[in-house]
C-alpha cells in the first residue's frame, strides 16, 4: 500500500516537472539548434554541424570584445555590490538607529521604480560626473540598482548568525571588525554567493543602460550586440541564436556552480525579515 | 597567495574599467561621431567602409562609427537629445523626422544643397517633396539617400512548378493565392501581417486594390473609409485562415520572414525591398524573387509613399563643418549608388548609375512611371505613430477575427486621422 502510494507520489512529481522541463528546454534546444546547423536548413535537428554563426558573431560582430566588457562590468557590479550591501547589511542587522524602519521601506520602494524612468536623471548625472561613455556608469548604475534587494538579504542573513557568537570573539580581544571578518564572514558565504550571482547575472543581461549610456562602439556589451541581429528589414537567426549562446554560457555556468549555495543562500536571508 | 585572489580582482577590474573610460586621441584630428541607427551585421560593414573611404579623402577628419539598434534608436536618440550627447551626424528616415525637427536637433540643409553643384538637383523629386512634407516649415533636414518600395516575395519554384505568372492586378492576386494554398501539405499561399508593423502593409493591399489616389480629400478628411477601401479591406482580411496560417493574427517582421524564408510553407510574403539579403540568404536567387504592388482592376496603379533615409546633422554637434561634409560625402553619387547597392534600397541621387538588382529596377520602374499613384502617408502627423500601432493594430486584429467590420474599423480608423489632420493644420497655420 505504501509502495503504490509512494509510486502515485513520485508520477505527481516527475511529471508536472518533465512538462515545466519540456517548456523550460524548448526554447533553449530551439537556440542550439539555429546556431549549430548552416544557414538555411529546416533540419530538427543541428546536423551537420556548423560553427559559422560563431565565427560571424565572435569575430564579425565584435561579440570579442562585448564579451570582454560585459565580464568586466558583471565582475566590478558584483565586486562592489557585494562590499557595500555586506558593510550596510551589517549594519542594519546590529545597530539600531532612528528612521531605520523608514530606512528599508525606502528601499523597498525603489523596487517599485523602472531603471528606464531614471535613465534621463542618470544620465545627466553620469554627465556631470565625466562617466558618460564608460563602463563605471554602467557599474555605478548596476550597483545602485542592485543594493536594495543585497541589502535586505545580507541584513536577514546576519540576523540570523547569533550576535553571542561575536560577543565572544571580542572577550577573546578581537576588534569588531576582527571579529565580524573572522567569525561573520565566514558563515555569510551562501549570502555572498547569492547577492554575488545576482549582481553578476542581472549586470551581465541588463541592456538598456549599456545602450543609453555608452556612444563608443568599442564599450557596448553583449546585450546590445545581440539586439543588432534584430534589424528592421533582416533577422539573421543563425547569428542571433548563436549570439544567445554565447551571452547565456556565463549565466548556465555561475548557476552551475552556485546553485547550492544559492538556495541556502535565498532561503536563510529570507527567514527573518 | 590564494587570500590575495578579491583584492587582485578588485585592482584588475578598476584598472582594466579606467582604462576602457580614457579617450585614446585621435592624433590633432578632428573627430565627429555618426550614428548608425539600424545597425546589424547587414549594414554596419557597408557603413563602415564608406566611413573609411570618407577618411581616405579627408584625412584631418577621424568619424567614430556608433552602431545602435534599429529598436531602440528613437529612444536613444531622444535621450541624447535630452540629456546631452547628441551624435554630429545620424541616418535619420522621414518617420521619425517630424519628431527630431519638433525638438529642433537637427540643421537644415537646404541652403547646403544649393550651393553644392554636386548635390544640387540630383535628388529624385518625389522623395525631396516626401521630405519636405513632414515638416512644418517645409525645409529640408536630411540629405535624402535612399527610399524603399512595398514588394511581394514570391517562391519562384513554387510559382513554376503550378504553371503560374507573378500577378499584375489584385484580381489575378486573390486567384494566384488561391490556387498556392494546400492546407494538406502545410502549404499557404500567402502570409498576412496581423502582429507589429500590420497597418502599413494593410493599407498598401487597400489603397493598391481600390485605386484611391489621395490620403485626405481637399477638404482634410481622410479617404481611408472610402466605400472603395472598405470592399478592398474585406478581401484582404478574407486571406486570413483561408490563404494564411492562423498563427498570423500575431505576425510581425521576425515571424512572417521566420514562416516564409525558414519553414517553407508560405507562397508569397508581402514586404518592402529590405528584405532581400534574409531571402536570398536563406532560399537562394534560385526560388525567391519578387513582384511590385499589383494595379487595381480599374488599371491604375497605386503605390504608397515610403519612408525616405537619409542623413541628418545635429545642431548640438561641435564640429559642424566636418559633419556636413560627412553628410554630403554619404548622399553624393559614389557614394549613395555603394550603399543603396550594398543595403536594397532605391538610391535617391538620380546620377547614380550602378547597375542595381532586378527587384530595385523593377521598384525603380513602378516608382519613375508617369502613370504610378504616390499615396502621400501622413508621416507629418506626430499622431500618426501612435494612432497606428497604439489603436490600430489590434482593431485590425478584431478585424482579422472577425470581431469587427471593415467599414467600423475604417471609419474609426479614419475619424482619427481626419481629426489628428485638423490639430496639425491649425497648430501650423492652416499650411
């Protein structure tokens, strides 16, 4: 009895999953298979093989040196998201100080806020500041962006890490900064990863402030290099879906890493509020 | 070594980001930035490589190529606009022309023309009255370099194998389709436009059957519910589920081209002349060719106006003498003939004499013949962007379904362009 029941429960499982699969991995095996097989086959299948929509976006495109930008903007956005949300994470998490509640309903608030309702106001700032056709802007603005959401998790994290634990690190003679690098940070590695991979992969797809606030042909990412096998009068799906490729392997291989500190990560900072 | 890892990366990333922010100089040139505002792997060579002829003649002039995508170049622009950092040179088209002089980026180029012996009348002029009708002031504020021209992309083997000619008149049209539309091999004989882009489409197959020659009467009302319309919208909404794929009530460029260029199940796919390289990229010259815009029964021939390209020099720019000489440089014969060629499109200087494509021939006939129609488009309208993709599109979906009549929908359809003709007359001085 038990068994027919556990065999019941494991097809309720496996198949809503394997549907959700199915619809998840369609597009992508859709992607595959256009930037694999020659330019106008209709096989369903990428055979024979061809790597010339690669060669057409990596090399004729300039996908070479997108790439190159948007690795070094993804790697700074989590660089500083990270440092900034873990210092104003902490110190949400153990100080108390007036207005801290309309603090994080604030932050909440920029949720609410599409980035392409700031891009005018950014952009006059990043002017102001010389940052206009850089890649700091897009840094900047990432960070900014992002800090919220990295904030309230780091901050639940922390919460979470008994405050007894430091205590005791400074009756040992540790400073609180000893004490928060040697006892805290440790334990903050799934957050980390977590707050890191978001920063990463949201600064890696994020195409409009790439478009708006770069003019240098050189400085664009690859986002915006895909946008161009989308033109007015020609689409060219081979390049497009071989383009796709490419911008989706950083993003496949973060998630492929992290993926169990991400859960951990996500549902520990999600405890206390 | 291993605790050094995120202090290196944050030193390797600020100075590798610092290094991308700094200006690498361009050796006491002058350096101007033209942006290219449909760029993709099809146009930004040809760009590029008259850039660099550009710089061959004019070697104190260094032109930074900015390539930005066609779907977002009117934001962009207009963010540029707004907070500073306009390009010194741009391809601007008449559709968003009205749009650009409205905010008065551009500089006008009429008096640069004149006295230019190379330039002045050499401009086919029915695409220098298009220009000038979009604007207010009637000034010129592109240098016109090209136009397109409504085209119907057919299978030539499909065409061959049943015995059939490409069709002359709507009537021959409507049979050709007809008979290329077998349901039981997956087969169509024509593709509709009912997703993102339908309305122009939709009103060339209208104005083309009916023959009706002007888009507002004397008086500034709107014909497009012309009882005339109305009968030629009925047959071509008709097509729907007939002669087309049910999936087409939500067409737009990339599905239409995806259905007829990589599926193989459409016959004929109704489009404009930039469309050529996906055909013959992904068919061959072998089994894709076209046919112009067929006459109507009653024998005239009635074409829309297309969008005329061209290029435009902003007023913010600071070295407005090396971008005018860019601009000119673009629209002169050589010039406009290579990238005409290169990009499908009908070049506008009339002395370009390169030998052009049978499709752009067979345009440049329809559009150079005495007895062809040019329906003026209203693209002066600033209305008429919004009127046509905001409201339009999915009333000529409830069209398509059967959820509203064509005479409904053309009266609606009307009622606000005859409207939005009226606000423009007033606010211009009754012009």
């Amino acid at each position: 009895m038990s068994g027919r029941r556990s065999r019941v429960s494991r097809w309720q499982i496996y198949v809503p999953l394997a549907l959700y699969l199915l619809f998840t991995l369609v597009p992508f095996y859709w992607m595959l298979v256009f930037a694999f097989r020659p330019a106008g086959s209709t096989a369903v299948f990428p055979w024979p093989v061809t790597f010339e929509h690669f060669a057409t976006v990596w090399n004729g495109m300039g996908f070479a040196v997108f790439f190159r930008n948007s690795l070094m903007v993804g790697v700074a956005s989590l660089i500083t998201t990270t440092v900034v949300a873990l210092a104003g994470g902490y110190a949400l998490a153990r100080y108390a100080f007036r207005g801290k509640g309309a603090f994080m309903v604030g932050m909440l608030c920029t949720q609410f806020i599409p980035g392409a309702l700031m891009i005018i106001p950014l952009f006059e700032i990043f002017r102001t500041l010389g940052l206009t056709n850089s890649l700091w802007s897009l840094v900047v603005a990432e960070t900014v962006f992002q800090l919220p959401l990295s904030l309230i998790l780091i901050s639940g994290f922390i919460r979470n890490i008994p405050y007894e634990l430091e205590q005791a690190a400074w009756v040992d003679g540790c400073s609180r900064l000893r004490g928060f690098l040697a006892i805290v940070l440790p334990l903050l590695r799934p957050a980390l990863v977590a707050v890191g991979s978001f920063a990463f992969i949201h600064s890696w797809n994020n195409f409009l402030f790439a478009l708006m606030f770069i003019n240098d042909q050189e400085k664009f990412t690859v986002p915006v290099g895909l946008a161009y096998n989308l033109g007015e009068n020609s689409v060219d799906f081979g390049a497009l879906a071989a383009g796709g490729v490419v911008a989706a392997l950083p993003v496949v291989v973060v998630f492929a890493f992290i993926q169990r500190y991400l859960v951990q990560g996500m549902s520990a900072g999600a405890v206390k509020g | 070594m291993r605790r050094h890892g995120p202090m290196a990366a944050v030193v390797l990333a600020a100075a590798v980001l610092a290094g991308c922010g700094s200006d690498a100089g361009s050796g006491g040139k002058t350096e101007i930035t033209f942006w290219d505002t449909n760029a993709g792997p099809a146009r930004t060579p040809v760009w590029q490589h008259a850039i660099a002829e550009f710089e061959k003649a004019n070697p104190t002039i260094k032109v930074n190529y900015v390539g930005v995508p066609i779907a977002q170049s009117a934001q962009k622009i207009d963010t540029a606009i707004a907070g500073g950092g306009v390009p010194d040179v741009a391809d601007v088209s008449t559709s968003g022309l009205a749009n650009l002089v409205a905010q008065k980026a551009l500089e006008p180029v009429d008096e640069r023309i004149a006295r230019n012996p190379a330039l002045n009348g050499k401009f086919n002029e029915a695409l220098l009255t298009t220009v000038k009708n979009v604007v207010p002031d009637g000034k010129m504020y592109i240098y016109p370099t090209s136009t397109n021209a409504g085209a119907f992309w057919y299978r030539k083997d499909w065409f061959k194998d049943a015995g059939l000619e490409p069709p002359k008149t709507w009537s021959e049209f409507f049979a050709t389709v007809d008979k290329l539309t077998k349901p039981g091999e997956n087969r169509f004989g024509f593709t509709i436009r009912g997703g993102s882009g339908s309305i122009a489409q939709m009103l060339e197959v209208v104005y083309g059957q009916s023959g009706v020659t002007e888009f507002f009467d004397a008086a500034g009302k709107a014909t497009l519910n012309d009882p005339r319309n109305v009968t030629a919208l009925e047959k071509y909404a008709g097509l729907y589920k007939k002669n087309t794929p049910e999936g087409d009530l939500q067409n737009d460029y990339v599905k239409m081209v995806a259905q007829f260029d990589t599926a193989g199940s459409i016959a004929i796919m109704q489009h404009n002349l930039g469309s050529y390289q996906d055909h013959m990229k992904a068919l061959g010259p072998g089994k894709v060719a076209s046919f112009s815009v067929p006459r109507s029964d009653s024998g005239t021939q009635s074409v829309l106006s297309n969008p005329v390209g061209g290029v435009g020099v902003f007023s913010a720019g600071e070295n407005k003498e090396a971008a005018f000489k860019l601009a000119e440089f673009f629209a002169s014969k050589d010039m406009d003939g290579y990238i005409s060629k290169e990009t499908g499109v009908i070049p506008a200087n009339t002395d370009v004499t390169d030998k052009m494509p049978d499709h752009i021939v067979e345009a440049q006939r329809v559009l150079n013949d005495p007895a062809t129609k040019v329906v003026q488009m209203p693209y002066h309208l600033p209305e008429f962007n919004e009127i046509t993709k905001t409201w339009a599109e999915p009333q000529f979906q409830k069209v398509l379904l059967g959820q509203l009549s064509a005479k409904d929908f053309l009266d609606q359809f009307a009622a606000k362009l005859t409207e939005a003709q009226a606000g423009y007359k007033q606010r211009n001085g009754g012009s």
